[in-house]
C-alpha cells in the first residue's frame, strides 16, 4: 500500500467522505495539495469514461498516482436520468439545489420513484495502467427534501437498506456503511492491499 495518494477532488464534500474510510498511515492528497487548481476534464458519456479521464489527465500533468470518481444518480422513470450529468443536470452552474428542484419537478406524479447511485472509481498507477472499481447503492427518491448533512441529491434519496432515512439525515459514518463511494473506495483499498 503506498504512504499517499492523490484523490481528484478539491470537493470538500468528498473528500471528508473517503478520509475516514482509509487504513492508518495512507494519506489522502487533494488536487490543491499537488498544485492543480484547474478544472478536471470531464468530456465523456459513462461514468466509467470521465473517472478514467480525470485520474489519467492528473497522472500525465502532474506526474503523480492518483484516483478519481464519478458518481451518478439513476432514476428508474426518467430511463437512467441524470446519470452521467448528475452534477449538471440542472445547468453548468452545478448548484446541488437546482438539481435537486428539477429532479423533484421531473418525478411529480411518479409512481415509481426507484433510483440507484452509482459511484465508479478510476485509480491511475505510476506504472502507467488504469484500473476501475465500481459501487451502487438501491434506493428511492422522496417528494420533499429531508435533512441538513451530506451533498448533492442526498436530502432526497432514501437507500434500500437503510432504516427510512435519506443520506442527508444520517451521520457521515452512517452513510459511509452502505453508500456506492464507500465501496467503489473499497474495492480500491482491497486491489491496493494486495500489492
């Protein structure tokens, strides 16, 4: 297991996320902690594409072993939507509320509100190889938003094996017991420790 590794991500958010879920003496770098300040390229249509492209773009700029996510929220009645523009599916201003409105908007009246989150990690090694892990959580989306924590859909999506809850009513540990970050993260951790 190496000492650090670098996470795409200057989302705070996220990164107080993974941190708790990493073994003692593995040191999380954000993309500050390396110098990139820029945007992160995120051009293709999976999930799987934009991880890879991101995690592949910090390796060959800066030179370092890095992993990335890109995570989507599936809605059964909207035949997948948003999916990959999850971030941006109210517009490019990116602003969790707006998304949020609109997808509540888009489920008026559904009678199936079934959704799934799907986190897909990319880690790209020094060695030049890409490898991906994947994670998914089942749910629901509510008709009204619920709770103050966690970000971006979590005040209305409800997972299966919680206890009724949205994500944004539990505790950060909590959620990181069943959530598709935490275990795309650990499917990361688990290629890791076997080197």
């Amino acid at each position: 297991m190496p000492a650090q590794l670098c996470f795409a991500s200057n989302n705070a958010h996220k990164l107080d996320e993974i941190r708790p879920l990493l073994p003692a003496g593995l040191t999380l770098l954000s993309l500050a902690d390396i110098g990139c300040h820029e945007e992160l390229p995120e051009t293709q249509d999976t999930l799987e594409g934009n991880a890879r492209q991101k995690a592949e773009y910090v390796r060959q700029h800066y030179g370092v072993a890095c992993f990335a996510d890109d995570t989507g929220l599936e809605v059964t009645a909207l035949g997948g939507e948003p999916g990959v523009y999850s971030a941006r599916y109210a517009g490019p201003q990116r602003r969790a509320e707006d998304n949020v409105a609109k997808l509540l908007h888009e489920l008026q009246g559904a009678a199936d509100r079934s959704a799934r989150f799907r986190t897909v990690v990319a880690l790209a090694r020094a060695d030049g190889s890409t490898h991906e892990f994947a994670g998914e959580v089942l749910g629901h989306i509510t008709e009204d938003t619920r709770g103050a924590g966690g970000f971006g859909y979590d005040p209305v999506f409800v997972p299966d094996e919680g206890d009724g809850r949205t994500f944004a009513e539990m505790s950060g540990a909590e959620k990181n017991r069943i959530s598709h970050r935490a275990r795309a993260v650990a499917g990361l951790l688990a290629f890791l420790q076997k080197e």
